[in-house]
C-alpha cells in the first residue's frame, strides 16, 4: 500500500464524481504525465473506465470508476484509517519512539491520509511538537492545509462585518 498512494487518492477522486482528467489533475496536484500514466494503470487493472462522449464541442473523454474500483478504494480507506488510529493511539499513550518509528515506516500514506479527511490535522501537529519535529520533514509544505493564519488571501470577503438571511 504505502507504495501507490497517488494511486489511491486518484481513485478517490474519481470515486468523487470528477470524471474529466483536467480536473482530476487539479485536485490531486498530479504531473499530468503522471497522472496518464496512473489512470492507465487503474484502467488495466480493472478499476476505471474511460468512456467517449460526442458533445457541443467535440468529443470528450469521461472516467468512471468501477465496482471493482469501488471495492479497492474502500479497502485501502480502511486500511488507512486503521494505521491512523494506530498512530493515535501511540500518541495519546505518550511513546515518541514507537509512534516516530510508526510515522517513519507509514510516510508515504501521509498525503492519502491527508486527501481522504483521515487524519485529524489538530492531533497531527501536536504529534510532531511532541516528538520535537516539523510537519515539513513528512509532508510537503505545499500540501499542507491552510490551518487560518489570519491572512485574507484568497478569502471571499466584502470588506468584513455580518451577513445574516433572514429569509425574506
């Protein structure tokens, strides 16, 4: 498992319902090489279908997941959910060594723990300020999620105040 993550998190963003590649590959931040190369490989494998469709605009290709795929990805969710609650549960024991010793064996799966809303990123900090490490030493730091710095980039705001709909 730890080795196909990109596979993982690809799958589940077909199982998602985003079926064009552009978008696929907008949501997993995948090469689009890489990712072409990954969605032929789940077609050989059975868990994908790529499907032509004649529209206004020519023709464009829709990926649909299969119940073979479906199946796939609820095995690995829940084989990811598994070894999170192991690492959790290493962390509210207070044992460093085993759960640095967990997180090192496991960091390939911290980007598919990320994807699939597994992991609690609270708990998740506050295990590497118990270990004295940096999130950055396991995770990308263009992958880690925007946790409210008090910045207003990228924020739909008019200025501030309340917004209240009364429903009239």
């Amino acid at each position: 498992m730890d080795s196909e993550p990109k596979d993982v998190i690809v799958l589940g963003a077909i199982k998602q319902g985003i079926k064009k590649f552009e978008k696929i590959q907008k949501m997993t931040q995948i090469e689009p090489e890489e990712l072409n190369s990954i969605l032929e490989q789940l077609e050989d494998r059975g868990f994908i279908q790529a499907k032509e469709k004649k529209g206004w605009f020519g023709v464009k290709t829709e990926i649909t997941i299969t119940e073979k795929g479906v199946n796939e990805v609820d095995q690995r969710v829940h084989e990811l959910q598994t070894k999170w609650n192991q690492m959790a549960m290493m962390y509210k024991t207070g044992d460093k060594e085993k759960l640095k010793q967990e997180m090192e064996n496991n960091k390939g799966i911290i980007p598919s723990l990320m994807f699939f809303g597994i992991m609690d990123m609270m708990m998740f900090s506050m295990m590497f300020s118990m270990m004295g490490m940096a999130m950055s030493d396991y995770v990308a730091p263009e992958n880690i999620p925007d946790t409210g710095d008090g910045s207003m980039e990228g924020g739909d705001t008019d200025g501030g105040g309340f917004d209240f709909d009364i429903g009239f």
